[in-house]
C-alpha cells in the first residue's frame, strides 16, 4: 500500500505544480478534476488495504469501520477511508432524489468530517484528506496500521 499511496502523493505534488503555474497565467484551475481523480485513487488504495485486512482477519468490515483512530467526533479514520473511496467510484449511479441506505450512510460520514457532498460535481475526495489532518497519502499508512492493530485484537478468536 505504501508504495502505491507515495505514487499517487507524486502525481499530485507534480500536478499542484501545474496547477500553481496555470492559475498564476490564466486565473483558472484547469487540473480540478484530474486532482479529484487522483485522490479518489488514493482513497481506494486504503480501501483496498482495509477490505483486504478484514478479509485476513476474518471480520466483517461494517464491524471494524469503527475502530481505529477517530475523526469527525466518533467517526473512525478506516469508516471515512471506505466512504470516501465508495463516494468517488459510485456517486455518478446514485439518484440523489431516492438515496439507497448505503449511500446516505456513505453521504453522512463524508459530511460528519465537515465536507459537502453535492449531488453533481465537486471535489469531496480532494477535500477530505485535509479533513483527517493529512497532507500526503502516505500519512494514512500508519492510522491504517494501527487500525488492523485494533481490529485484529478486538476480534482475535
């Protein structure tokens, strides 16, 4: 997972680069959505790290969303991780006027971390991971580490 996560920390060190340069000539942001693209990859990456675990360890994963290092009140790190990941590759398919369970419950954690969730549009993955207290990927390693930690001694048979 690290290596993956330090990749995409990469991508979007040189795509701000990009950004800082193109907004300074022409006032616009033009990299908006390859910023959000990229961090939605990022999330998806932990994810695949927290699905991952939970299939070793045995567990159910809505069980272990809630353990781990907190954010957002009594939101666990590894719940917002799954949510934000399942926002960015679902919300395209949702009917915002007829919300599944699932998705309003991936909606209310993304916002219990303070970051809207419009029904077209805007860049949640890109502004959740401020929301954690992180600036890079790669900083989500060690809370997911010490979150498999807990799931797996909370759960060890």
């Amino acid at each position: 997972m690290g290596n993956a996560l330090g990749f995409v920390d990469s991508q979007l060190q040189i795509l701000q680069k990009h950004m800082d340069e193109e907004f300074g000539a022409s006032g616009e942001l033009p990299f908006l959505d390859d910023a959000e693209h990229l961090h939605g990859i990022g999330f998806v990456i932990a994810q695949r790290y927290i699905t991952s675990a939970c299939s070793v360890l045995r567990v159910q994963k809505k069980d272990a969303l809630a353990l781990g290092p907190k954010v957002g009140g009594n939101f666990g790190v590894a719940a917002v991780v799954n949510a934000v990941a399942n926002h960015w590759k679902h919300s395209d398919e949702w009917d915002f006027n007829n919300l599944q369970k699932d998705a309003t419950r991936t909606i209310q954690t993304i916002e219990a971390v303070g970051v809207e969730v419009p029904q077209f549009g805007g860049c949640v993955a890109s502004n959740v991971l401020p929301k954690l207290g992180l600036k890079r990927f790669i900083d989500l390693k060690p809370i997911l580490s010490t979150w498999s930690r807990e799931v797996e001694n909370t759960f060890k048979k």
